[in-house]
C-alpha cells in the first residue's frame, strides 16, 4: 500500500496543519508503515539541511475513519504551548458530518454523559449522569439534504472518545459508513462521513488569530453538497 500524498493546509517554523486523509491512523505506531505523524516528520526531513534533528509533535488526534483538519508541532516548545491551548479548550472546533436522518430540530445543543467500553472500543451515550460516565456537550446545525442524507455542521464543547459519532447516533441520526454505531449505508472502507472541516486558534508564537480550513473528501457523497 502506498503513503497518501499530504495535503499541507499550513505551514510556518513552527506549526504544521494537513488535511488528513480517510482511514489513516493519526499518531505513530509501531506496526504501521506510516501514519499522519511518520509522513509529517518525513516530509519536514525532506527540506531540511539537518533532518536528524527534525520533530514533530502531536496535541490532538482523529479517529483513523476521519477527515479533516489535524494541527501539529515542529518544535517540542511549542507542542507543550498547544497542549495548553488544546487543554484549556481556547480553540473552537468545526466538524462536518453527513447523517442518515435529519434531525427533529434544525439546531440544537445535545448534552450527554458518556462511558467509554475499551473492551468493545465503542463509547456508550446516556441522558443522565451514571457511574464512570464524562459530560459531553456538542452544538449542531442542519445546513442542507439531498438523497444521500443530512449534513450537519458540529460545534465540539468538549473532545470525548468518539463523542461526535456516538452523541448523533444516540439522537437517531448516525454518521454515515459508521456501522460501529448504527448506520446502515454503506460508505467506504475504513471511512465515516465525519470531517474535521476547521481549526480557529490564536497563534502560539505569533499571537495572531489562526483559520485552518480542510476540504472535503473528494467523493460521490461529499461533493454535492459543497458544489
């Protein structure tokens, strides 16, 4: 299998954003030929005069069947500053997901509690607080449907195992190609229509206000509802 080719959203001496491909694993693991973070670290090695001394640093992640936006580090200092900035939720998040259902109200702010099943990797919603269980919080808003389904637009308050894809599901509109949580469309392997569409921060170094934008996924489901 072939390294996807990456798609560089932004890039500067310290900071690196790429629009990360559908089921490809984010973080390094042993065996993986490559992943988001071996392709990122070999790309800056590729353009540097010393590429041993390269780094690159992960402060947060998306599920393998994701797309969209993923920040990383090019220097360890700064990785610690966006850690902080990821910690202390000073960055709002945007996803985009295309559901099988449209929901009952155009938009709506779903409140939860969730407990994570590592024996089934799979996160387990309910309407009230019980045993173990996190609070979790996403806005939504319902932007437009066709044949295929409904596409939302996700505002994440808080960024739990899998809360997006659960916290839909649970309210009767599950991600499509995401059979983990009931979906019954079909989609493409290792894929769920679930975008990371963008990333909105100030800056670590600079202290400019900083808009990470992804495209898409360039399919039959996706395209006709930015065309």
């Amino acid at each position: 299998m072939q390294p996807p080719e990456l798609h560089i959203i932004y890039e500067d001496k310290q900071l690196l954003a790429i629009n990360k491909p559908q089921g490809l694993v984010t973080e390094f693991e042993h065996h993986l030929n490559f992943t988001l973070e071996s392709l990122a670290l070999n790309y800056i090695r590729s353009k540097e005069k010393y590429p041993q001394k390269c780094f690159i640093g992960v402060p947060h992640r998306l599920d393998r069947p994701v797309s969209g936006v993923v920040l990383l580090s090019k220097k360890k200092s700064v990785l610690k500053m966006l850690m902080d900035i990821f910690a202390k939720r000073e960055i709002e998040k945007t996803y985009w997901a295309i559901v099988e259902n449209k929901p009952a109200k155009e938009e709506d702010e779903l409140i939860n509690w969730l407990v994570k099943n590592t024996e089934i990797r799979k996160a387990i919603i309910h309407n009230s607080e019980v045993k173990d269980a996190m609070r979790v919080v996403l806005r939504y808003k319902f932007i437009k449907q066709n044949e295929q389904g409904s596409l939302l637009e996700i505002k994440l308050i808080t960024g739990k195992f899998h809360q997006i894809r659960a916290q839909l599901a649970h309210m009767g509109c599950p991600i499509i190609g995401d059979a983990h949580y009931g979906s019954t469309k079909v989609y493409k392997e290792n894929a769920v229509c679930l975008h990371a569409r963008e990333l909105k921060l100030i800056h670590p170094v600079t202290q400019e206000p900083l808009t990470l934008t992804a495209e898409v996924p360039h399919d039959e489901i996706w395209q006709p509802f930015v065309l």
